[in-house]
C-alpha cells in the first residue's frame, strides 16, 4: 500500500488500471481487482473523470464547485479540507486537516482507523474556533456530503464549494500539503503505531505552521500570513 501511495503522490492521475501496469513493471504481481481494492481502502482516486472511490451516500446533497477562475486573496477567504492515507509501520491510519488557501496554515487536523465522519466534524469544529472562511470547498466523499458536516457551515452562514467528480486538483493546496507532509516527515520516520504518529505529527505541523518559509508566502510562514491578517 505504501508503494502505491508513494506512486500516487507522484502521478494522481493514475487510476488502478495504470497503478497495476506500474506495480507489475515495479516486479509485483498482483492483479487489478486487488489494487482496485487496496486504493479503495486508502481513499485515492485518478484525478481524471471515471470510476473513483469519494463517493457520496445516496441521498446526500452535492454542492456546486465556486471557486473556478476565481483570485484567492485574503485570509479566510477559502478553507479546504481532505482526507489522506498514512502508512505506518504496523498498519496504517486517515489523516484529516483544514487548510486557509491564501496563507496554507493547518487549521486543524485529526487522525483516525476509520472513514467514518466524526473524526472530520472533530477537525472542523477545531478550526472553526480559529476563525470563519467565506467558502469551505471539498471533494464529493461521503464524509463531507453528510448532513451532519454540512450542518455545521450551514448553521454559520458559511458558502460551501464542491469539487467535480474526479477532479483532486480542484482542491489543489491541500493535495500539496500531503506531499509535503509524507516526503518530509511520514515516509523518512516510517512511524510504528498510531501514538507515535500522532506525537509525530504534533511536531511536524507545528513546524510546517510556524517555521517552515514559504516561497509564495514570501519567505512568510503560514502562521505568520494568517495570525497577522487576522489581527487586523
């Protein structure tokens, strides 16, 4: 799973035909419904319209996509959320984080065994005291199709976005927070357990908050862009 992951990162736009092409030439010989369903289980999809594995719930409501051709430029204009595969040495967890597209500061995030919603309801009512977006976008997954996720930017007047099927880069910051969290932490600690991972990630997105420059922050981290704006 980690191999497929770490290919993933690389080409998104694979799906599990191309993934299990790539694994055979790689020497595994494993076939296509087996890497269907391992990608299945990791949460991944090609980002190209076709079969994909976020899915809503039949009945959940879908949200149009607001953000195309518009400029992000302030603070808490849009907030992201996503769901990543984290491989640990024993077994593996879903990392779960809300970003501010303008200044790339981790809200809030959370880790669980599971695909259920509550541990994204967690993240977001977490970021929420932290401040208040205009547009919250997201992929069409069934964790944030439900109405008990919906509830809460509703019941704060909050515009909700959804990307098109099969389209991960329409929330592009966040899937650049992965890579950047797995190549410089997940994949070089190769954790053992859920408690160390944790403790890990405590750590490193300090780090990725309030040390880390960024380039397009202007040598800014992403602390310093959103806790100055927000104070003015």
């Amino acid at each position: 799973m980690r191999l497929i992951d770490e290919q993933y990162l690389r080409h998104p736009e694979y799906g599990y035909p191309r993934m299990t092409d790539w694994l055979w030439d790689e020497g595994y010989r494993v076939n296509h419904k087996r890497v269907a369903r391992l990608m299945q289980c990791m949460g991944i999809q090609s980002i190209t319209p076709g079969p994909h594995t976020s899915k809503p719930d039949r009945g959940h409501k879908i949200y149009p996509y607001l953000l195309r051709n518009v400029d992000i430029e302030k603070v808490n204009h849009v907030w992201s959320t996503d769901i990543t595969y984290i491989p640990m040495r024993y077994g593996f967890m879903y990392l779960v984080a809300v970003i501010d597209w303008f200044s790339r500061y981790v809200l809030a995030w959370e880790l669980s065994n599971t695909l259920e919603s509550i541990f994204c309801i967690d993240a977001l009512k977490c970021a929420l005291t932290k401040g208040m977006p205009d547009i919250f976008n997201t992929d069409q997954g069934s964790q944030f199709t439900s109405a008990s996720f919906t509830k809460v930017l509703l019941d704060k007047d909050i515009a909700i976005s959804m990307d098109g099927r099969g389209r991960a880069l329409d929330n592009v910051f966040i899937e650049r927070l992965w890579w950047t969290v797995k190549y410089e932490n997940v994949y070089p600690k190769s954790y053992s357990d859920g408690h160390a991972l944790y403790q890990g990630l405590s750590r490193y997105f300090n780090y990725y908050n309030k040390e880390r420059k960024h380039s397009a922050l202007d040598k800014q981290t992403p602390f310093e862009v959103f806790s100055g704006a927000t104070r003015l």
